[in-house]
C-alpha cells in the first residue's frame, strides 16, 4: 500500500494560519509581561539587604521605562522602522547611505537625520535596524545609531544651561565629531564585509516605485512628527519656545496624526472607515480622559494594529515588519533595563554598585578617571535630559570636568539594553567594536577637554 502524497495546496492552506497562532501567542507573551512590568506593585515588597534592594531598583526601573517609553517612544519607532522596511526603495536606501555611496553624503545623511529624531539609546534601536536591514552600511548606520541620542540639541541647550556654556559646547562638537568618526572607522575596521555588500548592491535590479517621493516623504514625516512631539520633554526655564511647544505638544501631535490618517486613506488604500474606527474613539477617549494622554495613545496604536494587520497588501506587510521589530527587540530592552537598574539603580538611588564608589572614581582628570566614566556611562540607561542633573550632582560632589564630558559622550548614546540589541542586528564582532570605539573616544575626549579646561 503506497502512501498518498499530500498536495503542495494543502500544505499552503494551513501555513497562513498556523504562522498567525504563532504571531499571537507572541503578542500575549509580550503584552502580558509588558503589563507585568507596567503595573509592578513594587511598592508592596519592601528589600531586605543591599542584593533584594538592587533587585527592587531593576523592578522600579522596569516599571518606569514601561510606563514611560514603550507606548510613547518604542511603539511609534517600531512602526517607522517597519515603514522603512516596507514604503523605503533599497535603491534610495543603498543611494544615499549604502556602503558604496559617497562618503560625504552618506555620512551627512546619517548624522542629520539622527539628529532631527532627538531620541534616547534604545528608541533609536528599531530605526538603526531597519535602515541597516534594508542595505546601509555599516559606517553610515553606525553614524545614524551614535547620532540620534548624542546629537540632540533639547540635550545640548540644556547641558550649557544648567552645567555651563563650554561644557555644552564640548558635547556638541564632541557629538558631531564623533558620529561622523565612529562611522568611518566602522566602515574602515569591517571593509571586507563592506566592499562585498557593495558590490553585491551593484548588481541588484532597481525596484519599481509604487508612488512619488514626497508622498512617502509626508507619510514619514507624519510619522516622526508624531514620536518627536509626543515625547517632547518639558524645558528647565518656564518660557521661550521649547516651553511654549511642550504646552501644546498634545495638541501638535492630534494634528499630526489626523494628517497620517488622511494620508493612510488617500494614499494607501485603508478604508475611510476603518480609519475612522480608529480615529473617532481616540478623540472620543482624549475628551473623556483629559490629562491622561498614555490612554487614547495606546487606543490608537492598538486600532492602527488592528486595520493595517487585517489588509492585505502593503498595510499588511507594515504590520508585519513593525511587529518583527518589536519581537526582536523589546524582550531585550526589558531584560537590560532590569540588570542595570539592579547594577546602578535609578537617579538618586542605589543599586549593587554604591554611588559613593562612582563619585570617588571620577574626580580629577586621569585616565582611570575618564575611561570609568565613559565605562559607567556606556552601561547606565539615560532617559532623555536626565543625564545633565545626574551629572550635576556628581560634579557638586567632586568629579572632573573631563570625565564629566566622558560621560555626556559616552552615555546618552550607549546602555546595556542597547548593546543587547545592537549584537542582534550586526553580532557580537561589530557590537564590542562599536561600543569599544564610543569608550575609547569618550575617554579620550574627556582627558583633551579636562587639559584644555584645566
């Protein structure tokens, strides 16, 4: 008795739907320990000893990184990479930041559109994912992935403001100087690789373009108006214009999501109804709910879900690659989050390692001073701005100007999350290569400026 073989349509049939089973178990697991860490009733566990106190400090921090960057800052970054993925021609990609593109415009590319972002180490992590898995080099991804949280002018404003006018002029030149640096020595350290990507992009076809440029240049536009505005962070001086936009940021980002709604509907054929599903109870909830933005954000994220992952096409194929980015990278921004809150703590509070050990290693303007900095800098997390009071009160208790500026380099643009997930882009080679190029520039920095500074 022979065995009949199955049909190839049989095997096809069944394939859709058990990928979605496996799609929305992921989602549950996720969600579920995303709420886990939003609603952590640390409040109710009281430590006892230094370990279970560091072990609540990573909890504390969980909780907080969950309620304050995931739905505003993650979320909306996971979408405009999986855009990238999707809307981005590997022809205008490998154009203008490609490893065989020119180096001028690459590299000036990469350093000003990470610049415009104004994000933080880890909202930045799924934009460098997708603008490196669509075909940039090394070096300009590189320059990208160090810009977006270096080179942030809230940042710099605030840094000369309340720690001196050269210190943040340090920082900026330091930035710029060093996205461009970084990038070049990747590119330069890993040529092989680079030179054989090139040609190997030489030889692609150029893809069909679906629609005009500044069409996606507006959808891209909509869609980081909306992250930059949302987390638009609050001014230390209660005037001019920073404060003048943070009073209406709310407001700013409405409009700027009500024009990705018409652009959605005129462009990429969703339905104006399903839209209005989305829209009409996000407003309807924004009412109802004042002071509480996280709320009907978190509506229309979860409605934007919902109509772009039920059509087909390529609202689909959005979902699909904002999804794979936020598989990928939020387990592990969650589970480094967690170890350098037990390691270093939050602001003002203590993990594992005393912060009198950390005041002490970084007075005066010694090596060992500077490359701790840079050391202790690359392993904290720095929510955006918090580096500078962070930084105030260790200069109130001591520390050097130089390991100040080692610090202020090397920390906003690096974080033990963010190097988990950086290895999961390019490995762990180019990870410990790009890290050891951050300290080792930052260290250097620290002790030019602290001679200069004197």
């Amino acid at each position: 008795m022979t065995a009949r073989a199955v049909p190839e349509s049989a095997v096809r049939v069944g394939e859709p739907a058990t990928r979605w089973r496996r799609e929305w178990k992921a989602l549950v697991v996720i969600l579920g320990v995303f709420l886990l860490c939003f609603y952590l009733p640390v409040e109710w566990l009281s430590g006892w000893g230094r370990l279970q106190d560091a072990f609540w400090e990573g909890l504390y921090l969980v909780r907080w990184y969950a309620q304050e960057h995931v739905i505003l800052c993650l979320i909306p970054a996971f979408f405009i990479a999986g855009a990238i993925a999707v809307f981005v021609s590997h022809a205008s990609v490998m154009k203008y930041l490609g490893a065989g593109a020119n180096k001028v415009l690459a590299y000036g590319v990469a350093s000003v559109s990470g610049a415009m972002l104004a994000v933080c180490s880890c909202t930045v992590l799924p934009l460098f994912a997708g603008i490196y898995g669509m075909g940039a080099g090394l070096g300009p991804a590189s320059a990208f992935l160090y810009a977006g949280p270096a080179i942030n002018v809230l940042a710099i404003i605030f840094t000369a403001r309340v720690l001196g006018l050269e210190l943040g002029v340090a920082r900026a030149v330091g930035a710029i100087v060093f996205s461009v640096v970084i990038g070049l020595f990747m590119h330069f350290i890993f040529r092989k690789e680079e030179m054989e990507k090139a040609r190997i992009q030489a030889q692609m076809p150029a893809p069909e373009v679906s629609r005009p440029l500044w069409q996606n240049a507006l959808f891209f536009a909509s869609l980081v108006g909306v992250l930059v505005f949302a987390n638009w962070g609050e001014p230390a001086e209660a005037s001019g214009l920073w404060q003048g936009i943070y009073s209406v940021k709310w407001i700013i980002t409405a409009v700027v999501a009500l024009v990705l709604a018409v652009i959605l509907v005129r462009w990429f054929d969703l339905e104006l109804w399903k839209v209005a599903t989305v829209v009409v109870p996000t407003a309807v909830v924004a009412i109802l709910v004042p002071g509480e933005p996280l709320i009907p954000f978190a509506v229309a994220v979860v409605g934007l879900s919902v109509i772009t992952s039920t059509r087909a096409g390529e609202p689909g194929d959005w979902f699909a690659e904002s999804w794979k980015f936020a598989k990928q990278i939020l387990p592990l921004l969650l589970l480094g989050v967690l170890i350098a809150g037990m390691l270093l703590g939050r602001p003002g509070q203590e993990g594992l390692i005393p912060s009198e050990w950390v005041s002490g290693a970084v007075g005066g303007n010694s090596l060992f001073a500077n490359f701790f900095a840079s050391i202790a800098g690359a392993f904290m997390y720095f929510a955006t701005l918090t580096e500078v009071p962070i930084l105030q009160g260790l200069i109130g208790n001591g520390m050097g100007a130089g390991p100040a500026l080692a610090l202020l380099l090397a920390g906003p643009a690096l974080s033990l999350p963010n190097m988990l997930v950086i290895r999961s882009v390019i490995g762990t080679r180019k990870t410990v290569v790009y890290v050891a190029l951050v300290v080792v520039m930052s260290t250097a920095a620290g002790l030019l400026y602290g001679v200069i500074h004197g």
